[in-house]
C-alpha cells in the first residue's frame, strides 16, 4: 500500500482527470446495479416480496400480532357502511377504495396495509385518495366527528411504520394531490402539493437549474409531504441544512378540518409562532401536510464524487477533518459505510466494487460548485493532502455523472440488499462523531456472544454492519437477519437506546418515531419534554384519531 | 460613464488587487465613522439620547400615553413589598434592582424602561438579574403564581417595543446569564448561555476558526437569547440560513417555571414535535430563553466585499441574479442601499463616501470562500460581467479588513444616522424581490402629496428611504422625521401593511411583532392562523403573565 500511496503526486492526482487514469486513483468501474434513485423498494406488490430477495413470500405478520401489547382503542367507532357512502360520495368510488370490492389487484388495497420493509401490517378495510386540500379538509372533519381514526400516507417509504395503520385505520393516501404548484426562478422558491414524488419534484427543478435541497435512496417514490412530516435528513443536509431551515411555508389539514393556510413563499417572516414547524416531523399526529413551499439551491455545474478505502473509524474521522477544512463550502456530502456492508453489497449484487481488495471502512465524498477548475483543485489539493497523510489507503474518483452514479450506488444501494436474507434490524442513531462506530462494533460483539451470528441457517443473524451520513454524525446501524425473533430483539433493546443516552445521543435521527421507537422516546427526550409534546397532540388532536399508537 | 465602463477590461479589474488602483474599481477610501459591529446603539443613558443626534434630550414618551388603547390588564397584581422581599432573598439586592432605591446611576432602572430608539418606555419598578436557569425557573414561577407580569429582556436593541415594559411588568434581564458553556470543534456546536452578547460569541468563535451563523449591526450589545426568541434575520442569512435551521437546542424556562430541557448538540434529533422551534420567534411569550446550542459555520479565510452604484433598482435585480449565477456558493451577502441613505449617511457623518458622483442606488456583495485565488477569480469573473453588460455604473473592491469593514459601514450605519433629525418611522418587509423598492416610491408620493416631507422644521417628515437584505428579499423601510406626528403615522398605517398584503407579503420580516405590529398582524396571518397560535399561547401561558400587551 506504500507503494500506492508513495505514487500520488501531485502530477498524478492532477492526471486523474485526464483520459488515461493512474491506477491508484482511477475513475469508477462499471457497477451493474440498479443506481441511487429508486434503490430503495417501495412496496408495491400484495405479498410484499422485497426485491432481489430469494425466500420470503409467505405473508406480513400483523402488526397487531408482533406488538400484542397495542391494544385498539376503544374510543374509536368502527366503519359503517353510512361512513363508506358518505366517503364514496365525497370522491367518487375510485378514490375511495373498500377491500374486496375491486377485482382488479392494482387496486388492492394490501400494500397500504403493509411497508416495503414487511416489519408491520395494518387492518385497514378503507383507502381514501383525496384529489384536494377541500377533500382532506372534509374527510377529517368527518371522521373527527363520527371517531374515526386515520394514518395519513405518502410514499409509504417510512422505516418505523409509521405510515400504515396498526388496527382499523382509514388510510389516506396522498397520491392524488401531485400538481406542482409554482416555482419562481429567481428566488428558487418552489410550491407544490404534498403527493409529488421526490424525485419527480427534483427533475422539474433540475430542468430548471435548481434542485431539491433533499435526496435519500427513497426518492423514486416517496413524497415530499412525507419528506416534511417525518423531517427527513438524507445526502444533502450537511451541505443544505434541515427542512425546519428550508421549509418556508405548509399548507396542512387539522383534525377537525381547519385549514392552516401557513404556505408562504417568503425567505422571512416574523408574525408569529411558526406552528408549521410542529407539522416538520410531527409524522401526521396533529394533521395532514397538503402543500410545502420550500426553498431550493442552484443546481451546481460542477459536481465530483470519491470513493475511498480507509483502514480504521479513526481514518475516516481524520478524512471528514480535513474535507470540512480544504474543501469547505463545496462539500456537499460525507458518507461513512463500514467494509461489512460493501461486501455484502458485492456479494448479493455479485458485481465489480470500485476499489480492489477489501479496507476497513469506506468514505464517500461529494463536492458541489460553480466552477470545475477551482473544484478539481480543491479536491486534488485534499486527495493529496489524504493520500500524502496516509489518511486514506485507496481512492477512485469520477470521471463523470454516469460513475457518480455508479459510486453513490456503493451508499445508496446498501438499504435494498441488506434486506436479501430476510429482514433486517434497522437503528438510525445521533451519536457524537468520535463514539458512532463503536455502537456498531459493540453490538457485534453482544450478538456474538449470546450465540446469534452465523453462517448457518441454525443463526438468525447475518451480521452486524454500520454506516450514514457521517458529515451529520448519523449513524445507521443494521443487523440483516434471516428471520426476526423475540430473543434477538431483547437483546438488542433496549440495550442501545441506552447505549445511546449514555453518549446523549438520539434514538432517531431521522427516520422517526412511528410504532418502533414510541416506547423508547424517554431515552432521548426527559419526562417535562414528552409532557409539553402530549399537550401539542391533545390541542390540536383532542379526540386522537391522528395515527394513533405511534409517535409520543 | 461608457468610457468608464468601456476601460473595464479583465486587465483592470484583475489589477485591482494590485498596489496601484485603477480609478474605476479602487481600493475602499477612507470612511471615519464607527464600521459595523456597534453601529446600533444600545440605549445607555437614562435620558435615552441617541448618539449623534443634535437634539433631542426630552423625556421619552410613555408607551402607554402614546397607546392609549392599551389597557393594563387588571387580572395582574401590582408589586408588593412581600414580593420585592422574595426576589431579594432568592438573587440578593444587586440582582434585584428597585426603582429609586440605589444612587448609583449605573443601577438606574430607567435604561430597563425604555428602548434605544427612544419610542417605547414603561413604567417597571422593578429589574432582576437572574445568574442561572435555576434561578430563572424560581422566579416565574413565583410571578405566576403571584399574577406578576413580566418582560424579558436581552440587549434591548430590538426595534418593535418587543423588549421593554408597556406598564409595570417586571424586567427579567438576562445579562448576568452569559456564561459559553462549550463549543466542539469538529463539529462546530457552540452551546451558551441566552445573554452572551452576540459579539463576544462572534469574537469567541473567530478565534477557533468558526462564524457565528447570525451577523446584525446591534451585534454588539444583543443577546444571542434574544436573537432566538425574534428570530434574528441580519446579513448571513443569505448564505447560512435561518435559525429554525441553525438553533439545535434550547433551554428555556416556562412560565409555571419548568424547564424545557432541549439543549441538544446533535445535527438530526427526530424524536418527537420540535416545540423548540416555537421559541424562536416567540418573542418571549411563552417562556425565557436561558441557553442555546448552535452550529456554526467554519470560517472562510477568504473575505471580500465590493461596493456598486447602480442606475435603477432594475440594475440592482439583475446585478442580484449575476451574482447568484456567478458567485454561487461563494456569495454571503447581498444588500441594496437607495441613493438617499448613501446621501443622508454623508450628510450627517460628513465623510467620503466610497464611490465619487451619486447613484440612484447602491449594493454591497460580500463573498467568503476557503481559496482566495479561486474566490477572487469568481468575484473578478463576475464584475467583467457586471461592468461589460452595464449593470452597475461603478464600483469599488475592497483590499483588506479595514478596508471591507469601511464598505459595509455604508450599509450598517444607516440605522444609526437616520435619527438624527429626531426619530424614524420604520418598516421591516417581506416582498416579492420585483416590487421590493416600489413600495418607497409610492410612500414617498404619498407622504409629499401631504404635504409632510420638506427641508425645514415646519415638515416633520425628512425623506422615505429604503434599503435591507436584497438576498432574503427583505426592505428596511424607513422615514426619518423631526418628530413623531399622529397625522403623519395615520397617513402610512395600515396603507403600508394593506400595500404589504396586496402583494402576499409579510409586514415584519426579521423584527418581530412587538407592541407596535400587535395590532396588524392580520395583515400577514389569516384568522385560523392566529386563533391557532393563540391556542399556543393559552396552552403555556395561560395566565397571560409573559411580555403582555404584545405579540399576538
């Protein structure tokens, strides 16, 4: 590796850009899988296959089964026929969707019911599809008054079931309301309802030299009203910032269907509370997101990517050092992702990774600018400074967007394979940046212990890996198994949550709450603040019929 | 001027960061009046003069003369001897300061009284210092158990009567509470107390590298508390966004004296609703600020700021888009100056002006880049542009510190000037960027067809003049006057607000509601809006004691 390392000059660094590429620093080889977008599943036949996995077909337990101690609230009325008429008057029959009715499967209600993951399934009996923010506004002041529950529905692309019901709830999907309302080139503010898909939303922008200031693996399908109500963080919030900085207005539906006429398309405003932030990560518990107005960036010319192999966690904290410090206002992305996931990735893919052999730990650098020539040498300038400071032991660099792609492809396509074996134990964790992979290394070595871990289907439990976005010290720590049991879970909950409180790290980062995390919020939040939270819900939610048993 | 513009070949304006200077782009002249940092005065005296004024020495009027529609609130008790024992007891005499009783001037409680602009004063009788959270917590408890109300107050540099008392609310000052309590420089989270002074933050972080996100004129004497509780816009927003983006925790204090443990100091925290965000623009309504967790920026070693005078505010939009497309990621600040305010600020400080001949408008681009070679290449790049296409008329770069601080006191000086001749009427707006400077002409004709504007002491009204953050599309507009006249006030109120409302604006973009927006907030928040935040109100205040007869 010396050798390697002793050959990056400067004039070699600088020649990487050129047609003929230096072996240690190489552009992207051709990787054949599926590419960033749509790497993410979306759930979308009935029994809930997962891509590319070999076994599972059987059907989704019922959440109702996995979490026995939810009960069904008893306040809430069960669905009558006079409800379903009134709904099917209201949007016509195609919109609200009875199971069982329609002997075409697309129309299926199933995978409402259930998530991409097949962690959780619901029992609803009704979808609702609502073309308006006048149709969402009628349907909740109706079933406020007649007490029925509801679970508001995006893309459906949520990791904590969030998004499907947990007993009889009405879904109700926001698929119809996908116009793009407005976009002004100047200020970059863009305007549109809460069912346009992410990337759908990303392109128009992109044509018009702008882009969303989000992106995550799930953007093929989910949506950006469920990007604002679950607070989503993704790829491009070191560089972006939070939706709660970006958001500058929400339209939204109250239960007792108010409308919050909050979509603003200014950069400041300061007449008053600003109640759309409660909506920012309220994952539907107080009411429905119909609209976002959000600002956008410039879409930058010059974009670079670079994969590297690195041989320790030390390694990569010492890279995102130096990245933050050379390459400062162009850095638009740090991923972290441990050896383990990148080889399962080429294992389950079966296809070529950009780097020979095998490291440790794996970065992935994005930079994003307005001008190729200062880009190129800013970034040359940190290669060499990382490569001269054995920082980093091997590293490729695009030469263009297509090997971008095929690199981000090494991040965003872990989701999708670690689900290969069967499921997979998902945690999405803030910890400080010095501890993050310390958790993953620690739990390996629990799951190891107590006899979990093993090649054989006599082990449930493949591995135990570890990546994110450590530009935001968001850890995403995964346990692929070949089957969930009770005796795996025990053992690692709530040993992490408190593995997380003693560091005061977050249980969730970005993924949420939903059903998963609700009992264990009391490790990231104290008693007064879950209290001042439940006095939110029960003021704009009194009766409850929110996406009931998630949340707080 | 087309032969000055015609010289502007890439060779002059290269060479303007040479020794020798070309006339059409030089160095910064010399400017002699106090640069940025405490250009807004802090009301120090107890006579409330502002510097540099020539007259006035009166007596500030009271707020509750000059609103004779507000009432006291009779539900609030008045201040009793018991109760001045009790704070007493709890802080110690020093920290609980009643009117008259020390014959220190320093301890005069009258500077609590009033404000800098010297349009609010209250009547307090009483001013306390609280030194900790604990402290804090002890003491509104107790007023809310006693129906005491109270104002907090930070620097007391705000500009809508937010911080001061309207009758005899209690003043909770916060300038004792100013303790850093850390700062990590990996990842840039700086945590302090609510009244370290904005400055010292600044200064503080500078040292290590790093930028506080936030920059204002009154940096030197506000409170980074009060900067959160009004959502403080200034001149970074531009490029590092919002506080609702940039705040990651705060620690504040209820008004039944519980403490919201928010502090976080992680990037993505999605557990649960972000009640903290209901802090920020709350104008101390519902709670006192007594901590902040920040992240901050890295500082860019490259700094530097050019100076434009313009043709038309038509020049000014587009030079606006230019530097958007060309400056990009590099650009930190955009601001527009009318040629009246460039004229007034010579006319009172009596110095020289950067740029010879009088513009019609004027803008000043700051640019902060990690590579200065790289960042004035941009910035070079860009003023070709400018100079060739005759979007400015002419300009001036700076070449150093001294120098950028001399150009950006032409635009932070401004505040300070304009009351001189006595007072200012002034107006903090959200605009569509195209009309943003329609709105001065049209209140400039109005207020002449008055007949209120003239050059002697018969005309209340100096000028109507206009300036702010081009950027965030946010006006500063401001009319100087000899004296507040009612006719001349009923002549701009609500026209302006309605003007505001016409075109979806927001009539207080980065100032706040205080007293004096209270009563138009209609124009920029619909009736459901407002019913909802009054709901948040009653829900943590319900007995009204926080900063009463304001807000909302």
């Amino acid at each position: 590796m010396s050798t390697r390392l002793a050959a990056l000059t400067r004039r070699t660094v600088l020649s990487s850009r050129s047609a003929t590429c230096p072996k240690t620093l190489r552009p992207a080889v051709q990787v054949r899988w599926a590419t960033s977008a749509t790497s993410e599943p979306h759930q979308q036949d009935a029994n809930g296959t997962v891509k590319g996995a070999s076994t599972p077909t059987k059907r989704i337990e019922y959440t109702s089964k996995k979490y026995p101690e939810i009960k069904r609230d008893s306040r809430f009325a069960e669905l009558s026929q006079e409800n379903v008429n009134y709904f099917k008057e209201l949007l016509g029959s195609e919109s609200a969707v009875l199971d069982g009715v329609s002997k075409d499967a697309s129309e299926d209600i199933e995978p409402f019911n259930s998530d991409w993951m097949r962690k959780f399934r619901g029992h609803t009996k009704l979808v609702l599809k609502p073309s308006s923010t006048d149709e969402v506004s009628k349907i909740l002041k109706y079933c406020n008054e007649n007490m029925l529950a509801v679970v508001p529905q995006g893309g459906n692309t949520g990791l904590v079931g969030g998004s499907v019901p947990v007993f009889d709830e009405i879904v109700i999907s926001m698929q119809k309301m996908n116009n793009i309302r407005s976009f002004d080139e100047v200020s970059g503010i863009f305007v549109a309802d809460a069912g346009v898909i992410l990337e759908v939303a990303d392109n128009y922008l992109a044509e018009r030299n702008h882009i969303f200031p989000l992106d995550l693996g799930a953007k093929g399908s989910c949506h950006i009203g469920g990007n604002v109500a679950t607070n989503a963080g993704g790829l491009r919030l070191l560089r972006y910032g939070s939706l709660h900085g970006n958001v500058l207005g929400i339209e939204a539906v109250l239960p007792d269907g108010r409308i919050m006429n909050d979509l603003s398309t200014l950069r400041k405003n300061n007449t008053g509370y600003d109640l759309k932030q409660l909506f920012i990560g309220g994952e539907g518990t107080i009411g429905i997101i119909t609209a976002v107005s959000i600002i956008c960036p410039r879409r930058s010319p010059a974009v670079n990517v670079a994969y590297f192999g690195l041989e320790s966690f030390d390694h990569a904290q010492k890279a995102f050092r130096a990245a933050k410090n050379q390459l400062s206002e162009i850095l638009s992305a740090f991923e972290m992702m441990d050896g383990r996931t990148q080889k399962l990735l080429k294992t389950v893919s079966g296809k070529k990774m950009p780097l020979e052999g095998e490291h440790p730990f794996y970065c992935l650098i994005e930079t994003s600018g307005s001008n190729t020539d200062h880009d190129s040498e800013k970034l040359q300038a940190f290669l060499e400074h990382v490569m001269e400071a054995e920082i980093v032991s091997d590293g490729v660099l695009s030469e263009n967007q297509t090997q971008s792609a095929e690199l981000w492809a090494c991040r965003e396509g872990i989701t999708e394979i670690l689900g290969y074996w069967g499921g997979v134990y998902k945690y999405d964790l803030s910890l400080p940046i010095a501890d993050l992979y310390a958790l993953v290394d620690d739990t390996r070595e629990r799951l190891t212990q107590a006899g979990f871990i093993g090649d054989d289907d006599s082990h449930p439990v493949i591995d135990v890996v570890g990546y994110g976005h450590m530009g935001d010290a968001n850890l995403h720590l995964n346990i692929p198994v070949r089957r969930f049991e009770k005796e795996v879970e025990k053992t690692i909950e709530p040993w992490v949550y408190e593995w997380v409180q003693k560091k005061n790290g977050s249980i969730s980062a970005e993924h949420g709450l939903g059903v998963t995390k609700k009992p264990y919020i009391g490790y990231s939040r104290d008693e007064g603040m879950v209290g001042m939270m439940k006095q939110v819900k029960n003021l704009y939610d009194p009766n409850g019929i929110m996406n009931p048993y998630k949340y707080i």
